[in-house]
C-alpha cells in the first residue's frame, strides 16, 4: 500500500529565501564591491538603506549539463577553408549589448543582472568579518545571555523542528508491535483455510470454511484499520536555554568639533562614527556607547548632540582623553567590562597639548582598553599624528589611520575593525 506525507505547515511569503541566500553567498565579493560602491556615494543620512545591486550577467553563468546522443557512432566532419592547424583565431568583436559599451551594428550582449537588497541584507554585507578586537567574556551580567542546545526529541513542539526520520522510525515501529500478533494469526487462519480449500472433497468442512473466512477478513480488516501515521509517533528536536558567560562591552567616542574642524572634515568624522554606531548596535546587545565631543574643553553627550550639535571653539585635545579617563574609571572597571576607544580629528591641537595625549594614553587609557583607534580626517601630520604614530608603534592595542575623502572612510573603518584573520 502506497502512503502520502503532506507537509501542510505555513510557509512565509519568502518561499525562496533559502535560494536567495545561497545566491548571495555565491556572489560575496561582487556584492561587496558594489556595496562599498554604493556607500562612497551615500549621504550620512543613508548609510542604511537598502540598495540596488548590479552585477555583470557574465559573472552569474553557471555550467550547465546535457544528455548527448549516447552510443558509438562513426561520423566525417567536413574540413573548412579559412583555417590550417596551428592558426590563431581572432577574438570575436564584442557587441553592443548592456553594460554602457559602445553603439555596435554587429554581436550581442547581455544587460546587467539587477537586484534589490533590503536594508538587512546591505548591513550584513556592509558589517560581513567584521568585530571587535580581543574581546573577551567577563562576568556574568545581570540579566545573563542564554544560548540554546540541542536536547534530544520530545513529543511536542513546534512544527518547524519536527525530525521527519525519527518520527518515521516510531511509526514503523508501533505498527509493527500492535499488528505482529494479528499478523502471526492470520498468517496462521489463511495457511488452514487454504489447507481445506486445497482438500480434494472440502464438501464436509464448509461448516469449517465459512467462519474461517470470516475470521480472516476481520483481521484484514483490524490490520488495516492501524494508523500508518499518529501524533504518539512525531519527534520533535529539543532545545534547551543554558545561561552563558556575557561579553560587556564599553565604546567610547571621542570627536574633535573646534573651530579648525570644517564641515568637510567633520563630515569624515560623522561618517565613520556613524559606521561605527551602526556596527556596535547591530552586533552586540550586550554593549554602552559613551559619546564625548570636544573643543577647549570635553563634554559627554548624548547621541543626538554628538553627531548634530553645532558648538565649536579652539583646540585642547587632551581635555577628551581626561574625561574618558575619568569616565572609565569610575563607571567601568576593567574586571567587569571590556573597554574600547575611537577618536577622530583633523590633528591639529595646540603644540604643547600633543606630548601630553601621548602620556595619558600610554600611562592611562591604554592600560585600560583592549582596542584604541585613531583616524585624521586631514592629509597634513602635525604634532598629534607625530605623537600618535610613535604610540602606534609601542603598543599593540593603538591603531592609527587617514581618512581625507569620503570614498576611505569604509575601507579605514573594515581595516580597523576586521576579525583576525579575515582578508581585508
């Protein structure tokens, strides 16, 4: 007898995702390109969004298999008199199909492949091998994290974890305990029924036959009658919630708006915090942003006022660095939390302002972090990049950038944050 199993679970609107997934796995790096292509050219407003992809459709081609006619056949090619062996055969004139090329009265070609990836889709591309440096797991929070493992099979649960084998397995196993009595004696009625019927006079048993017939279609009938698939037979995969270990993790962002700082330069700098923010906040739950905006003189802000306050004034850098100081101390000790830095200027500070950034990252902050990362939106090294870059190369932690145009902004900002050993 031949069963039927319908899977009549809902399926989402997004029948395909598993396919589009895979499409976007396949095609990574031109996905990548064209992301990094499309955020050079985005307002700050619009680092989010989603975005149209082109890829070219020659990159997309896939080989494709064909039945041939099978068999040993003997066949004569005809011979052709334009080429000898050893000839080189020039390359075919491309056409004037899609892509821009020139107009053409001659060949073919093919428009681009366009698709739209939505707005998560453009962030985990734009965030893809991207974390965090040496970040470690602390203590365990307040409210602690729970990750799920699998726990075996139970008999209820939700219909997407249903194991179709396993459910299976119970089946043919439960039909095989009810029905292997009845079977054992209808196999033992039809061996004597057919025993009488096979007499050669079984005139003097049909008081015999007619009850056993009727015997026999009674347990053909309770045989059949036995579920080929009942609720006690469905497996589910279980899965348990084990509280684990938390990663506490403290940014703080230090951005320089004095009076030096141009709306182009403090363009670069929002722009990378932004990325920053929109990276921090997408990753990780567990994690305090501090933002501090400084001129003369620091001040911690909320986010709003970090990224759209207009107040400027002269230059004091080390002011910022003082107040990170003070903040990470008192708010996050470094047994609980894991401290990173950010900070973004056009270099320029007042001269003898410079040596002492340099002492209180080296003596202070850096003792502290795990991770401090410093970018000059403007080509010119004065005094701080001077200071700075000699730090860079005494500590493994500090990490020093240019960023003069907004096109270097992402590639800056994946160099500094890639996973280890991710490509660049």
């Amino acid at each position: 007898m031949f069963q039927q199993i319908i899977d009549r679970r809902l399926a989402g609107k997004n029948k395909s995702i598993g396919n589009r997934e895979r499409f976007l796995r396949r095609h990574k790096e031109q996905i990548r390109e064209a992301v990094k292509r499309a955020v050079d050219g985005r307002s700050i407003r619009d680092l989010a969004q989603g975005e149209d992809i082109h890829i070219p459709k020659r990159d997309i081609s896939e080989p494709v298999f064909r039945h041939g006619q099978g068999g040993t056949r003997d066949m004569v090619h005809p011979g052709n008199q334009d080429y000898l062996r050893g000839d080189r055969i020039a390359r075919p004139k491309e056409g004037g199909g899609g892509g821009g090329g020139q107009a053409s009265d001659s060949g073919e070609g093919d428009d681009d492949f366009v698709f739209h990836l939505t707005k998560e889709e453009f962030m985990q591309v734009f965030f893809d091998d991207l974390a965090l440096p040496n970040l470690a797991r602390t203590t365990l929070a307040e409210t602690p994290e729970f990750k799920t493992h699998r726990a075996g099979y139970s008999s209820d649960g939700n219909p997407s974890n249903l194991h179709v084998v396993r459910s299976m397995r119970g089946a043919i196993g439960r039909r095989i305990a009810i029905g292997s009595e009845p079977r054992r004696e209808l196999h033992r009625l039809e061996t004597h029924l057919d025993r009488l019927l096979s007499h050669p006079d079984p005139n003097p048993y049909e008081a015999e036959i007619a009850p056993l017939r009727l015997e026999v279609e009674t347990l053909r009938a309770r045989l059949k009658r036995i579920p080929y698939l009942d609720p006690i037979d469905l497996r589910y995969r279980s899965r348990v919630r084990v509280p684990m270990p938390t990663s506490k993790a403290v940014m703080f962002c230090l951005m320089d708006v004095s009076g030096s700082m141009d709306e182009a330069r403090k363009d670069l700098a929002k722009r990378f915090f932004i990325l920053l923010y929109l990276f921090l906040t997408r990753h990780y739950d567990k994690i305090d942003i501090v933002f501090i905006r400084h001129h003369t003189q620091a001040q911690e802000v909320d986010e709003q006022n970090f990224f759209h306050s207009t107040e400027t004034g002269g230059t004091v850098v080390s002011s910022a660095l003082v107040l990170m100081d003070d903040i990470a101390r008192a708010r996050y000790p470094t047994a609980e939390w894991n401290i990173y830095g950010a900070q973004a200027s056009d270099g320029d500070n007042w001269h003898h302002d410079s040596g002492r950034c340099r002492e209180i990252l080296a003596n202070r902050i850096l003792p502290l972090c795990r991770y401090f990362a410093y970018v000059q939106v403007a080509e010119e090294e004065q005094n701080l990049w001077d200071e700075y870059a000699a730090l860079s190369e005494e500590s493994p932690v500090f990490a020093v950038r240019k960023a003069t145009e907004a096109s270097q902004i992402y590639p800056v900002f994946r160099d500094l944050f890639k996973k280890e050993g991710a490509a660049s």
